[in-house]
C-alpha cells in the first residue's frame, strides 16, 4: 500500500497486484499508510491542507469494506 496523492491511498493485493484506490476520510487528507494489523489498514491522516490547524491522527480500515480490487 502506499499514498497516491493526499485524496488517495492505494491498497495492493500482492497475489494478484489487484489495487483498491481508497478517498481519504471526510475533511482529512492521508500522510503515509504504516501497516496492516487484524485485516485493517492502519494509516497517519491530518486535516485537509489549507487550514491552520496540524492535528494529526490514525485511520483504521478494514480490508474487507473496500469492496474488489480491480
């Protein structure tokens, strides 16, 4: 897995090379994805550039919510 842009993280099945594009949370933008633990990607998000505020914190998403990897 690794961040495509600040919107996107890209998520790959290393069987297949399958990939899932996944939008950043509402209002956040991703850093940098860090591991998967228990089925969940876990990656740093920060609040959308352009603001004033630098709070930083860790989404967690399950592997098998983001649908088929195309």
């Amino acid at each position: 897995m690794y961040r495509v842009s600040s919107n996107t993280l890209r998520a790959i099945r290393l069987a297949d090379g399958k990939h899932l594009d996944v939008p950043a949370p509402a209002g956040f933008g991703w850093i940098s994805p860090f591991g998967v633990v228990d089925g969940e990607i876990w990656a740093q998000i920060h609040l959308v550039p352009g603001t004033d505020a630098n709070v930083y914190s860790v989404a967690r998403l399950p592997i098998s919510a983001l649908g088929q990897p195309q």
